[in-house]
C-alpha cells in the first residue's frame, strides 16, 4: 500500500506561483512513476505532469514553460512549482503514484487550486 498525502493548496490571484507538494508512505520503494493530474469544475480528470524515479519528466502542453515537476526520493516527496498561474488552472490537484512493474495505481485525496482574475 501507498499513502499520497498532498499539501500547498490554496487561493492565489493570475500571475501569482504555489508549490504543491506530495507526501508518500508504505511501499515508497515500490512506486515507479509519480505524477500530478488534476480536475476542473464539470471536466475530466487530466494529466498535468509526471516524474520517472530517475527523474524524466513530461507536462501537458497546456503548462509546459510555467509548472515544474520534481521528486526528493530522500524525503519520499513530489512537488509541482507552478508559476503564471492562470484561471484556467483552477481544479483539484491529486498526487499519483504507480509500482514498478504494474498498472497499479495510488492517489492523494487532492487539494483545491483556485486562481482569481
């Protein structure tokens, strides 16, 4: 078992940054990829980045240039860095996690990103 544990929500005006950060526990070992998806008010889920254990990542065209994703494997951590934030970015963030070698999948909880205009 994997626990996600997100934090560093919050309200922030357009133009403004957060850091969003995922906690992970249990099976830390075992997880491969991680990465961030999020979901906005009436819409689907969707993919906003992920982070191989050695560190490749790949974003959405939508927040490619303005969203960092990294990983501490040292503090079982995930982040996202998100800078020019827009309204349109408003949604639930949630942390995922896959083991290595399978389609299994763990999620956070998520956490509220609201950007005002």
């Amino acid at each position: 078992q994997v626990q996600l544990v997100e934090s560093g929500g919050g309200l922030v005006q357009a133009g403004g940054s957060l850091r969003l950060s995922c906690a992970a526990s249990g099976m830390i070992s075992a997880i491969n990829n991680m990465g961030w998806y999020r979901q906005a008010p009436g819409k689907q889920r969707e993919l906003v980045a992920v982070i191989t254990r050695s560190g490749i990542s790949n974003y959405a065209d939508s927040v490619k240039g303005r969203f960092t994703i990294s990983r501490d494997s040292a503090k079982s951590t995930m982040y996202l860095q998100m800078n020019s934030l827009k309204p349109e970015d408003t949604a639930v963030y949630y942390c995922n996690a896959v083991l290595s070698g399978t389609f299994i999948n763990y999620w956070g909880k998520g956490i509220l990103v609201t950007v005002s205009s």
